[in-house]
C-alpha cells in the first residue's frame, strides 16, 4: 500500500518521488557521505590524564629545574657588580651642589667628583651603565614621540617630521631633527673614571665608546641623511632640539661614524625602556690582552659633568659596573624562581603521588553507576 | 506492538520535554536494560501527554530545541523545528551523541575564550603600575590585532569542531553521560568565576615573571635588553606559547586537523613575527614596523627562553594538578568512561531490533512551539488495533494529499494542489 511504499530508511528531505517515480532518479540524495571527517569518525590521539603521566612529568620537572636554577643562581653570583648613585640628594654627597644649583641657561659646566673603592677587581670585559628610576620611559604619549622616517634618513620627513612630535616638532620655524620628546630627552651627563694607584696618581681609564648599540639598531634603523658626508650641510635647515646644548651632527665631531643620528649614545637612549627603572650601556672597558685583571681593586674617582637634572620628577641617577656572563647582568632571581618552582614541583609531585595511591585503589573497583 | 493499557508509569525527572520513566513492565518491542530508560513510542507520548502533565509538556514547549520528525502527514513540524529527521529513532542519536557533544564542545569553546582573552587585558592592567597609568600596551600593535584574528582562532576552530570525550558507540552504551549537560554543569556563573580567577592568576605569572626576569637587565653581550619593544616580544611570546599548551590540555580528541592548526600557528606566529621585525618590511613601511631587529636581538638570548620556560610551566602546571586531584578524588562519570575505553574494547554497535510495524498506526509526530494535536493524542486513537484499511480522518488540515497513494512532495508556491484532495 501507500504506507508500504514509503520507505522508512530514507532520510528527511529526500525526494521520495525518486523511489515511486522511476523516471526521477537524477534527484540527489542529501544523506552525508560516510566518511571518516563527516561522520566525525577521524582517527585521533585521545590522551587522558593517568598517574602515569602525571606524576612521571611532576618528578622530572622538578629534576630539571633545579639544576638549572642553581646554575643560574652561581652564576648570577659570580657577576660582579658595583653601583653608585650620584644624584646629589644629601647635602653631603659630592654632587649636592651641582645638582642644587642647576639652571638650563648655564654655560660653564658644573663637574663633581664622587671617589669610590672597589672590594674586588673585575675582570674580563667591564661594562658602564648609567642608570636611571623614576623616569617614565614607557609613558605613552613618550613612546609615540618620535619619527622614524626622519630617524632613518629619508630627506621629507627631515623637513617635515611627523605630527607625533608634537609639541617638540619645530622650533623658531624650524623643523626639529631630530624630533620629539624622547630625543628632546636625551642623557647628556659625561662620566670619566680615573684609577688612583697606590702612589696616589689617577691614571684615566679608556673607555671605549663604539659597539654598545645593537648592530640593526646602528646599520638600518638609524641613517644620517644624504649619507655619512658634511652632516651640517645635510642638516641645513633644521634647528636642533630644544633642551640640548649642541645640534646633532655635534654630538661626535671627531667620528665621523658616530655622528649626528648614528652616534651610538643617542641612538641607545632612543631605544626607550620599559620599565621605570633602567640602565643603559655608557662604555665598555675592554679587557686587557696579559692576565691582568681589568679593574683592580683599590680606589677610583669618577667624574661627571653634571648635566641633567632628574630631582625635579624625584628621578635617581647612578653608575653601575658590572661583568657580564651567558645570561647577561647580576639578576638572582631566575635562579632563585627556577630552584622555588623545580622544589615546588617536586613536593607536588610526592602529594600526588599519595593522593593517587590512597584513593586510585578506590577508583578501580568503583564501577560506573547507572 | 501490545494495545494493553500499561500501568502508568512514573514519571521520575521531567525538564524540557525530556522523561525518565521507571520500568514497570517489558515493553515488547523495545528491550530496556537497567533501571532507566529514555523510551520514546506511543505508549510514553500518550501518558506524557495526559491531562495535567499536558500543561506542563506544552508549556516546556518553549523549549531549548524543537524536534520534529517529519513523516506521512506532513512537513509542518519539519519547517518550524530546529532538528527533523524521519524516524523516532533518531532522537537517540542527536541527544546522547550530537547534542552532548555540541555542549561539551560549546562550553569548552566558551571557557577557552574567556581565559584568553582576559589574560590578554588583565596583563595590561598590571602594566598600568608600572607605566604612569598611560595606557601603554604591553605587546606590540600588530600582536594584538593579530592574536584572535590570526595566532588563536584556527586551534579553537579546531577544538570547537572535532572534540569528542568518548566515542558515539560508548555514548549509546552510557547515557548517564548526558546528565552533565542536564545539570548546567560545565558552563554556569560558577565555571565562570573560576575562568576568571584562573585568568588573574595566568595574568599575574605572565606580567610579574617577565618583568622580575627583566629588571635592570642585560645581554650577554652587554646591551640592552629590557627595553619596551624586547619586553613586548617576551610576554607576547609567554602569552601565546601558554594559551597553546592550554587549548593542548583542553582538548581530549586530537585528529590530524588539530595538530596542524595547533603547531601550525605557533609556528606561524614565529613566521610573521621574525617577518614583521626584519630589515625589509622596515624599510618598505617605516612608521608601520618600528620592532626592527627586536625578534633577532632578543631572542638569541638563553635568558629569554628560560623565561618563557619557567613562566609557561608555572601557569600550566596548577591547572594540571588540579584536574589529576580531581580525577583522584571525585572523578565524573565521564572520566571513568574514558579511563575504561582505554583500557576495553569498544562496545559491538547495538542491532536495532528490527520489529515489523504497520506504518499507518504509528506515525510520527511532531514537537513544536505551538500547541500542535495533543488532544487528539491523548484521544489515543491511533493506539487501536483495528486494521485500518481506509484512513480516518485524524486531521482537520488539507493541505497534505493523505487520500491519494502520493508520497510527499514540497509543494512550490506557484503550483496547483495536484488532484483532488479528500476533504
């Protein structure tokens, strides 16, 4: 009968003409393939967290983790590190007065002398950093201050820096290079290192002042324009910024590869921080060729010309020497974090391991309820 | 099939139009194992829609689904519902494996994307502290534009499309498994709460990690290091490498798919990382791709790696154990079937018992939003055992040609009524 002839196996939304009217039979069938990815069938890995896993994973972290925390934590120890701060807040500190008096129209330079001891010489390559706190680096509206088009060279955006810059865009007319507020800010404190020896004489330390950018930073992110050649005629045009003393094809004369926007100080300063306290490379001391170690221990005097003022934010100002290792400055605190995490670990590894004990016997004689 | 009226049977659990009843009797043509069973003929339809339970079922009517079954007297159903098939049999397939997959897989997808995306802005919450509440972003722009368009859309499309916890056949062999769905269990105000909880935490480890880590810090080589654009590769990088080992952990089904979108971000963002930070694109778009040189400088650092390390194992590793010690402790019904279909065989597919029926006494019938032919169910005609030769006639409406030996056809708009129809 009519019911008879209905088929029940076909699937909702199928032409049934196709089965009582022969001459129908082009009509497609909308049943879904039967294959492995539309019947959801595909072949897969199923992983479950068994004991097996787990705790095997908790025990070898654990294992690892120490080792490379002590690790780190000898090595971080044998950095050596000396940092003097010489921002001149107490009345008694060698730069008090310097930093008391600071005015921006001033044209004699205010120097101070701030004499320290190293306990320990230093050996190997030793770095100078100036470093400074309280002061905003990643500040928003800071970061975005600048203009890498004219950073980089190109000729329009020297004449007509970005509308980033503003409000240190131009000045008396003129457009500013280069411009903005992180430029505009730039560190211009001189610091100098005598050694004094036991007879009481200084022997000045050389300081070498090329290599302390990163290589991409000095070869293609930064680019004088109209080349290498007489900077002050390719800055023609420009006004300098308006807290710096010198306009930048000034800031090296004598080099001629590390002046104007390749001079390596400027171009480490123009790569901002990211946290409100930082360091930045000022020199490096090479090491010396015969076994002698760099920086003996004994009495130094460092010099500064003090040029910029922090007090007025209640910034800090310092000098940090320091020696380098495989993984970089005097940081204690991944090793201390990698020891706490592996020992962390490694506890929770035998709390598991009980747990498991104590109620995995229960588990497999519990049967699935219905 | 047995015209005897059954004792009633209980009904146990109602909610949304689904019964559990207790077995009072064999019903011959169905084969019930165990206490409970989810029987759908005429018999449960009958008593389910007696008089004071009618209200109810019809009121539930405003269910989450409707299901309609479409059949010999018509495609109504069909057109007002969201699911249709032909036969009642069907249903057990779209609740106990469809339906619960789609839920298991729709709160997975929805936990998933809460984490991570509110460890991506509580992170810059963090940030605020520490850069004079200016809203200086933590990553790199084109990170985060390209963190849900690109780096973590394809392994959740993933997740969302392929996950299974167990199989089809260990679906139909337990349909206890359904009840997690039932109890609002793996997404409520409650999951919720702990997602973000878990985010603050996760948020913590990956801003307070790289920041100590980086501190006043510098290269081997002795240059710079903690700089803004170097930070913003590290917790970039944390970030993503620890939402990846998280959808890892989320998902129990890996198929050949998953593993490719999976790896294949992570190795994609690597790819347009290194790409948007070289000389090139630099110096094509200068102001667009500031990061130049960050990826090489940074990244050649045993440091660096050693943070993302240390700062991926610390998120990762909490939510590891606390989901052993809750399978130790209160494991559900789904973690023990899963612990046994790795150890047993799988189930042999149930023959369905194949019992001949006269078609034109049991039809189907359709679940709708409006108030459809309960009357005339509960009025049980359809349930005698009079062999029915001509057709009563059960419905009012017209439109269907029942009288004429037609199978159903969809009727255009424009076409006239084919034949003449019985009134």
């Amino acid at each position: 009968m009519m019911a008879s002839s209905y088929n029940a196996k076909e699937e909702d939304g199928h032409h049934s003409g196709a089965s009582s009217h022969g001459a129908a039979g082009a009509v497609k069938s909308k049943k879904p393939d039967n294959t492995a990815f539309k019947q959801q069938r595909l072949p897969a890995w199923q992983p479950i967290l068994t004991a097996g896993t787990v705790l095997p994973a908790f025990f070898v972290i654990g294992l690892i983790f120490i080792p490379i925390g002590i690790g780190l934590f000898v090595s971080s120890n044998n950095i050596k590190e000396f940092q003097i701060d010489y921002t001149g807040v107490d009345i008694s500190s060698p730069c008090y007065s310097c930093a008391k008096n600071f005015s921006w129209n001033s044209t004699t330079p205010c120097v101070c002398y701030v004499p320290f001891t190293l306990n320990q010489s230093f050996e190997s390559n030793v770095f100078m950093y100036y470093g400074l706190s309280n002061f905003y680096q990643n500040h928003r509206r800071y970061v975005k201050s600048r203009d890498d088009s004219q950073l980089n060279g190109d000729r329009s955006a020297l004449t007509n820096p970005s509308k980033e810059c503003e409000p240190y865009r131009t000045s008396d007319g003129l457009p500013i290079a280069p411009c903005g507020a992180i430029a505009n800010s730039l560190f211009n404190d001189t610091l100098e290192l005598y050694h004094i020896d036991s007879n009481g004489t200084s022997n000045p330390i050389p300081l070498a002042k090329k290599g302390i950018a990163w290589w991409t930073d000095k070869h293609v992110k930064f680019r004088n324009p109209g080349g290498n050649n007489n900077l002050s005629v390719a800055f023609h045009g420009t006004n300098k910024p308006v807290n710096w003393r010198n306009p930048v094809y000034e800031l090296d004369p004598s080099d001629p590869e590390n002046n104007g926007f390749i001079n390596e100080d400027f171009i480490v300063w123009m790569r901002t921080a990211a946290l409100p306290t930082f360091r930045k490379l000022y020199r490096i001391i090479q090491k010396k060729p015969n076994t002698t170690p760099t920086l003996p221990s004994g009495k130094y005097l460092l010099t500064i010309t003090y040029n910029y003022p922090v007090l007025s934010f209640d910034g800090r100002k310092r000098m940090i020497l320091s020696t380098i290792s495989w993984m970089g400055g005097k940081n204690p605190f991944l090793g201390i974090a990698y020891i706490t995490v592996g020992s962390i670990c490694f506890f929770l590894g035998v709390v598991l391991l009980i747990i498991h004990h104590k109620y995995d016997t229960r588990n497999n004689s519990a049967d699935i309820p219905n | 099939m047995s015209s005897s009226s059954a004792d009633k049977p209980s009904v146990i659990k109602a909610r949304a139009g689904l019964f559990w009843l207790q077995k009072t009797e064999t019903v011959q043509d169905e084969e019930v194992d165990g206490e409970y069973g989810l029987v759908i003929n005429g018999h449960s339809l009958a008593f389910a829609l007696e008089k004071d339970l009618q209200l109810e079922l019809l009121r539930t009517a405003s269910a989450h689904i409707g299901v309609g079954i479409s059949g010999q007297e018509g495609m109504q159903a069909v057109l007002s519902s969201d699911f249709s098939f032909a036969q009642f049999r069907y249903l057990q397939r779209l609740l106990l494996v469809h339906g619960r997959w789609s839920y298991l897989r729709m709160c997975k997808f929805l936990q998933y994307f809460f984490y991570k995306n509110f460890t991506f802005t509580f992170v810059h919450f963090w940030y605020a502290f520490f850069c004079g509440f200016s809203a200086q972003t933590v990553y790199d722009e084109w990170f985060i534009t390209l963190y849900n368009l690109m780096y973590t859309a394809l392994p959740v499309l993933g997740l969302s499309i392929f996950d299974q916890d167990v199989n089809d056949r260990w679906s139909f062999q337990y349909p206890q498994l359904y009840t997690p769905g039932q109890l609002n269990q793996y997404f409520s105000k409650k999951a919720f709460v702990r997602c973000m909880m878990k985010s603050c935490y996760s948020s913590l480890i990956l801003f307070f990690i790289p920041w100590a880590a980086m501190h006043d810090t510098v290269r081997d080589d002795g240059k710079d290091i903690a700089d803004y654009q170097s930070f913003a590769l590290l917790a970039q990088t944390c970030l993503l490498i620890v939402m990846s080992i998280q959808l890892s952990l989320d998902t129990h089904y890996w198929t050949a798919v998953n593993q490719f979108f999976v790896w294949g971000s992570l190795a994609g963002y690597f790819a347009i990382t290194f790409t948007m930070y070289s000389n090139g694109m630099f110096l094509i778009f200068t102001s667009a791709f500031p990061f130049i040189g960050t990826a090489r400088n940074s990244l050649n650092q045993p440091n660096v790696w050693l943070t993302i390390f240390l700062t991926s194992l610390l998120c990762i590793l909490p939510v590891v154990a606390f989901r052993f010690i809750l399978i130790q402790l209160r494991p559900t019904i789904n973690d023990k079937v899963r612990h046994k279909m790795r150890k047993e065989a799988l189930p042999a597919p149930t023959k369905p018992v194949r019992v001949k029926r006269i078609s034109t006494r049991r039809s189907g019938y359709a679940f709708s939003h409006s108030q459809g032919y309960g009357d005339l169910v509960t009025s049980r005609k359809f349930l005698l055992k009079i062999p029915v030769r001509t057709r009563p006639a059960l419905f009012t409406e017209t439109d269907s040609p029942l009288a004429q030996n037609q199978p159903q056809h969809y009727r255009t708009i424009t076409e006239e009524p084919e034949g003449s129809q019985s009134p």
